[in-house]
C-alpha cells in the first residue's frame, strides 16, 4: 500500500479507527440507548435489541427476565434468593422466595421521598367538578386504626366501599400490618355510596350480611354523605378512631408469597371462588404491565374508570399506578352522569393521559353520538385502553377515531381476575393495531391452543382452548381454602398449562382474538356471572322448580340475561306476577346487572337421560340457529324442545 509519508498514514489509519469505533460505538451506542430506554433493566440481556427480541427473551429466559425486574422495579427489605419455583401441573406457583417487602412501602413511602408533591390519587366524585386529590405524604392513610381494630398479621378484612381515597388507604393500611383483604373479622364500609345522583344504603346491606356472619368483629364506617346511620355495638366511626391516633405505622416485612388479598370470581358450577394473590409477584406484574400496556411516563394522569371492586381496579385503579410512582383517577360515578359527555369532560378538567375502559360503556356511549365527545378537549389522550370482554370492530373504531382523534393507539387488554394483570394486549409502541384483537402476549407470556383432544395446535390461523404454557408472576396462587378446586379448574383440564377457560382464534399472522368463556360464564356489562349462580337464586323462589340461564348477545351490554323457568304444578297461574318476583330476587341477591332480560315459562327443561339440562340446545333457540341444534340423540324427551321453541317465538 502506497502511503505518501508517515504522518499522513498515522491520520489515515487514525482517521480509519475512528470511523470504525464510531460506527461500532454508533451502533453499540444505539443498541444501549434503545434497550435502556424500553426497559433499563433488560441492558445485557442476550439477543435484545428491541422490544420483541425483549419479549422473546423474556419467555425464553424467563427466570433471568423476572429477576431483573423485580430487583429494579421492586423496593426490598430481604433480597429473595429464588426466582421461581413452578410447577403448573402440581398447582405449584411460587416466585421471589427468600425475599420481604412491603407492597404499601412499595407503593407509597418511597414515592413520597422522590417526589412528595405529585399527586398520588385524584377522587373523581360522582358530581363532576368536585374532584379531590391527594399526594403520597398526605394524611389519607387509616393505617392506625386499623391496626387497633385487629393486630395480627394474617388477618383478614372485608372492604366494602366505593372507589375513594379511603378505599385504596384500607387497602394499603391491610398491606402495610400485613392483613390479606377480604373475608374476615373486620369490615370496613362507608355509611352510604353515591351514584349518578342516587344513594345507595351500604353500611344496611353490610348489617344484614354481618347478622349472618358471627365472625365479624368490628365495622369501620367512614362517611361518605352527611347522613347519618344507625351504628349497632359491632359499628366504630372510622374518621373518629383515625383523630384518636398516629397515623405513622412501621410496616410489616412481608414474605413474597403472603397472601395480598382475595377476590371473589364466578365459577360456572355457581360458587364463586376466592382468588387468592400473593405479594411480590401481584405488585411486580400489576406494576410492569400498567408501564409498558400503556406506555405510562412519569408525570402522566392515568384514568381507569373500573370500580375498584373488581380486578381491573386493584391492578390498574391502585396497585399498579402507585407501584410506578403515577396519578391514578378514583371514578365514583357513570359514563352518562350528569350527561354522555362525562367521559370527555373529565379527561379534559384533570388532563387525563391514559383512559381505561370497558366495551359495554363504549358501545352506550357510541349510541349518543360524537357531539358529546368532540365538545371537549381531549389532545391530553395518548394511549386508550379496553378491558372485560370483546370489543367490537365498530365500537373499536369510534373509539380510535372519535375518542382518540385517529391519533391515539387502543389496546385491546385480555387478562383475568385470575392473571393478576394483563396478559395479551397490543403494545402502544407496535407497527400494527388489528382492530378488536388482543394480539399479542405480554412480556413472559406464552399463550397456547388446544385442540378439543387437548393437543397443542402449531398451526395458523387456528381456533381452540386458550391457555398459557408458563407460569408468571402475577398469577393466582390458590383458591380460598380449596387448593383442589385450583388445580381441577386451572391446572388439571390441560396439564403443565395455566386452562384460561376462555376460547380464542390465532389469526395467521399469529395475532390472538379472544371469541369468549368456554363455560357457562357470561359476561354482562364487563360483570362475570355464572348462569348458575342466577338459577340459585332464581330457584330459591318458591314457587319454582328449575331453572336455566342462558347469554345472549346484547348491543348495549355485551350479554344479556335469558331465563327459562319451570313453574311448580300449583304456581302455574302465577306467571304474571313472578317475574317482577324472580328480577328483585336477583337484584337484591346478586346485582341488578345480573336481572333477567328475558324470562320464559316453560313446562320443562330439555334433558339428556342422565339428567343433565342441554344448555347449548336452549342456547341455539335463544339465538334462533335452529338448524344448528345438533346431535338431539341423547334427548329424554324432544317435544320439550319443540314447547321451548314456541314460547320463544311468542315472547321475543
Ligand atoms: C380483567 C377481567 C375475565 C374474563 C376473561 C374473558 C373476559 C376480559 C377481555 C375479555 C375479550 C378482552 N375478558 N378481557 N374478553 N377481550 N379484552 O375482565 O377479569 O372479571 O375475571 O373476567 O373476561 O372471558 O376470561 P374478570
């Protein structure tokens, strides 16, 4: 090589180095930037340049993956010393062992030394404009009294309550002492509950439930209206105690796998079960998800409209939020209080960044017209959520393009009380949003279909049985007192797989759509109730003998109720008057959600021989596929299906 002299081939090849280290350092450079920016904790991770490389490597190093982001995300008093010890055909789920915390700490007090001024909570009360707020330092924990009202770790206490500060202190006060909530010897209520301008009587139906419940030793009552009630000898007024103490509490070291708390979920065999979950793993998942699902960035006013009372409220409405240090909204009221516009209204007063909802709410809301979302500003919107049930491609798109202005991706969350958080969802960041799909699986998340011989199906575009082939740390751990249960229902239908219950079709492009429960579960207003559950109480009813429940396809709400009753002999002319009888037995038993939209009379149920009702027979009826009623073979008696068709057709 001709170099013309020394000085200039040492620039040249310095010159040339540097070229090289800077593309190298470019690239590296890049690679880093990228990769600390999506999850800083995944730097080093083998392989990962973006974030699906990431969620590869987080189903295929999923030990590596889970450890990283629970020693970033995660506050600790004792370092764990075990990722994970699974074993999902065993009912064996155990994650972080060896390791203390404390989920209150967790979601508070180190919040409150970083940033003390941010707004931890906003109280969107029912009547719009009256929103209160709260920082992590503020004065809003009852930690003290509850303490006082029971001391022992492992208690557990029953929050009935609408969404309000006090709800999610309770529930913090419950982590902090180290009390699982729900069940127990302790409830803690409000004296009233306000809802789209009607009260609701709370603290009666907790006196009527705690007649019935010896092992309730107190009730805390906290005022939510100015209306006084009566306080029986069990009743302590909870502001009252709250004066009388300290409200600093030192919090209790958890171990990973206490129990956190329990939420009660519909079976189809009619007893709902307690979903038991853990601390760390609940925390870590309901945190991480609530990040990435909805690309929440710190300073962003995250807006979950759930009642807190269900899943989709303690992992997104609390948990989650506060673990990340976010601005959580705490909605009282309804999507057409005072108006349809009420939505908009208040994401446009408290600058909402991140709205989650349910289809039901979208789909009413759809119906009022688009007046009632453009008069408001919503350019603060950046990521629009759903969850509960499917959301249809029309619902989809007037969300996307109304609510959103086009310019705001939606995603479809699938997930379960049971999942802890959400499991397959589009991410915000993706290339492609497929209206009314799911999509794609979360971070350490392997989701699997089965064939009806309980084979995995490779193959795309398929349909089958959804399940997870992983274990994750958000999952549930147990049934309340019935670890057989947990195992037959979730664990034994497809061994060494998580059995989701729900059905689901894989497009070819391997994207997921959930097509709904496997089981006799239906889903009214985003609400889960098994038929089974209604026909218990309808049958209660003396003048009943059977029942049938059916879901049906409902424009509004997702699935409506369908009820076929057989009348005792004697009650046969009582028709007229049951069924107001049948919808406030339901009503006071259950919800009013769960009333029956329809009730048919009929003179008897079709059965197979063995006995059992054929509900995908009445089912086919409701939905007038009466060429696709099926193998009728095992049928007791036909003309029962031919009397149920005919007073189908007289009462719809
Ligand atoms: C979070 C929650 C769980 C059941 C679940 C499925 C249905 C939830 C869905 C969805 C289609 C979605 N579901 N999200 N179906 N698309 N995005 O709803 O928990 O009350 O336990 O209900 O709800 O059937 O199995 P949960």
């Amino acid at each position: 090589m001709w170099l013309p002299c020394r000085c200039t081939s040492k620039t040249i090849v310095t010159s040339y180095a540097r070229r090289v280290f800077k593309s190298y350092f470019c690239v590296f450079g890049r690679w880093k930037c990228d990769v600390a920016a999506l999850m800083p904790e995944a730097v080093g991770f083998e392989g990962v340049k973006d974030c699906s490389s990431l969620q590869e490597f987080s189903v295929s190093n999923s030990a590596s993956f889970w450890a990283a982001a629970a020693r970033h995300r995660l506050s600790w008093i004792k370092p764990f010393h075990t990722v994970q010890d699974c074993d999902l055909s065993l009912g064996r789920i155990k994650w972080f062992e060896g390791g203390q915390l404390n989920v209150s700490v967790n979601c508070l007090d180190r919040h409150v030394d970083t940033c003390p001024e941010r707004v931890a909570l906003i109280w969107e009360r029912d009547e719009p404009g009256s929103e209160i707020k709260a920082a992590p330092g503020d004065d809003m924990s009852p930690r003290k009294p509850v303490e006082t009202a029971w001391r022992e770790k492992g208690d557990c206490v029953t929050i009935y309550m609408p969404p309000c500060p006090l709800a999610v202190a309770s529930m913090l006060a419950c982590a902090r002492i180290g009390a699982a909530h729900n069940v127990s010897s302790t409830v803690i209520t409000v004296n009233q509950g306000v809802r789209a301008g009607k009260v609701t009587e709370l603290k009666r139906t907790v006196d009527a439930a705690v007649k019935d419940c010896p092992s309730v030793q107190q009730v805390l009552v906290a005022m939510r209206t100015e209306n006084p009630v009566t306080m029986t000898a069990k009743d302590m007024d909870m502001e009252e105690e709250m004066l009388k103490e300290d409200v600093v509490c030192e919090p209790e070291a958890m171990d990973s796998e206490d129990v956190l708390f329990l939420l009660y979920t519909s079976g189809s065999t009619g007893k709902p079960k307690g979903v038991v979950h853990t601390q760390a793993g609940y925390l870590l998942y309901a945190a991480l998800t609530h990040r990435y699902v909805f690309s929440y960035q710190d300073g962003d006013v995250f807006g979950c409209v759930a009642d807190i009372g269900w899943i989709t409220g303690h992992s997104y409405s609390v948990y989650g939020p506060l673990a990340n240090g976010g601005t959580t909204v705490l909605f009282e009221s309804t999507p057409i209080y005072p108006d349809p516009g009420r939505y908009w209204e208040m994401v446009q007063r408290l600058k909402i960044n991140q709205f989650y909802g349910a289809p039901t709410a979208i789909r009413l809301l759809l119906k009022y017209g688009d007046q009632w979302v453009q008069k408001y500003d919503r350019s603060t919107l950046k990521t629009l959520g759903s969850v509960g049930e499917p959301i249809n491609t029309e619902a989809w798109e007037w969300y996307h393009r109304v609510v959103g202005d086009g310019r705001c991706p939606v995603v479809d969350t699938w997930w379960q009380t049971e999942t802890g958080g959400i499991c397959i969802t589009p991410r915000p960041s993706d290339p492609e949003i497929v209206p009314g799909m799911a999509m794609r699986p979360f971070f350490g998340i392997k989701p699997v279909l089965m064939d009806t011989e309980g084979k995995v199906v490779t193959s795309n575009p398929a349909s089958g049985a959804l399940c997870l082939a992983q274990p994750w740390p958000g999952m549930a751990r147990t049934i309340h007192n019935n670890h057989e249960r947990f195992i037959e229902t979730y664990c034994q239908p497809h061994p060494g797989y998580f059995f989701t219950g729900d059905g689901a079709y894989r497009s070819k492009e391997g994207y997921y759509q959930i097509t709904g429960r496997l089981d006799d579960v239906i889903n009214v207003s985003g609400h889960r109730i098994g038929t089974a559950e209604i026909e218990d109480v309808v049958n209660q009813c003396s003048a009943v003998a059977e029942s049938a429940v059916i879901g049906y396809s409902h424009d509004i709400k997702g699935q409506g109720v369908y009820t076929f009753v057989v009348l005792k002999k004697d009650a046969d002319d009582q028709e007229a008057d049951l069924s107001q009888q049948l919808n406030n037995m339901v009503s006071k038993n259950i919800a009013k959600y769960a009333c029956p939209d329809f009730i048919q009379f009929v003179q008897r149920l079709p059965k197979t021989r063995s006995g059992k009702i054929m509900r995908r027979v009445l089912r086919k009826v409701v939905e007038r596929d009466l060429d696709g009623l099926g193998d009728l073979s095992t049928l007791d008696d036909p003309a029962a299906v031919q009397e149920i068709i005919q007073g189908h057709r007289k009462l719809c």
